[in-house]
C-alpha cells in the first residue's frame, strides 16, 4: 500500500514531464490529420485509455475513431487494417505489456500505421512503432492517468491541424444530464 502511496505523490511530477516532453505529438497530429478512421487499442487498466483516446478524437477533430480491447482485434478490427489505418496502442510497461508488442506486430504485419504510447526507454516497442508518446514510467494501476494526456493532446492537436475551433465541439454540450 505505502508503495501506492509514494507513487500516488509522485504523479503530478510525472504529468508535468509529459506535458513537458509532449512537442512531437504535433507532429504527429500534423501527420494524421487528414486520416479517415483510426483504430485505438489497449489492454488492462489501458483499454479504457483506449476508449477516450477515440473518443476525444471523435468529439474534437471529426474523425471517425474506434476503441477496442486489444485483446479482441482479431475479432473484427484486424479486417480494417491497411497502410492507410492508423492504429493507437497504449503500450505502457504493464502485466500485459507483452501481449500488447504481439499485438502491434500483428499490425504492423498487416501494414498498418502503429502510433504508441509507450514507457520511457521501451525501445522494443518503440522500434514496432511508426510514432510514439512517451511517458515516465509509473505502477500500472496509476499509469492510465498519465499515458491518457498524450491521447488527449493527439485529438486536441490534430482538430487545431485541421483549423477546428477545439474550444467549441460542434453538438456537444458543456455538461450531459442523466434523467
């Protein structure tokens, strides 16, 4: 538990970095403004940054984006690969880290474009990668709030590349009320 503790402390030193060090995801974003569809997969605590990864894109840049559990790519989402998909892994050290690099071998076998958000010094996943977000390494349970400001900004950065007003999404309400 201490051990959850001192790693709890450490995150806003660890969201800085990565603000800090996030510069090339505008040329990421610059790169893959005009793509069609994407495909966003994760595993584990990361397969819900997966979902907001795409959901953010859909609501900010207008672009047709899918979240998946990596686990279950073959069961669909593999059908849609080319060279012109770009797919997102959120491929951050974790317990399931070697089955997500299975993962974007696939992918990449396949000719798809492999964006990841992989761990500070992963250079086995960076190699698998055609572009990377990185970010410090953090305990897997508390890494998703780190490795989701990288998605966040990819969506945020390629709206302003396409010239969009990201401050004012079209159809979207401030706040959403459950009834």
């Amino acid at each position: 538990f201490s051990h959850l503790v001192n790693e709890l402390n450490d995150v806003p030193e660890k969201v800085a970095w990565t603000l800090k060090n996030s510069e090339s995801i505008k040329a990421i974003a610059e790169k893959y403004k005009d793509a069609r569809d994407f495909l966003y997969l994760g595993r584990g605590y990361n397969f819900p940054i997966a979902l907001e990864g795409a959901l953010k894109l859909k609501e900010i840049s207008y672009i047709h984006a899918e979240g998946y559990p990596a686990a279950e790519m073959k069961h669909g989402p593999i059908a849609l690969v080319d060279d012109s998909l770009p797919v997102v892994f959120v491929a951050t050290k974790d317990s399931y880290h070697e089955k997500v690099v299975s993962n974007m071998q696939e992918i990449k076998a396949r000719k798809g474009r492999v964006i990841s958000v992989i761990t500070e010094g992963d250079e086995h996943s960076a190699e698998l990668s055609e572009d990377v977000m990185v970010i410090p390494a953090a305990d897997e349970i508390l890494a998703p709030m780190i490795s989701v400001i990288p998605m966040q900004l990819l969506a945020y950065y390629i709206g302003i590349a396409k010239g969009l007003d990201v401050d004012k999404p079209r159809n979207l309400a401030k706040s959403v009320t459950v009834e």
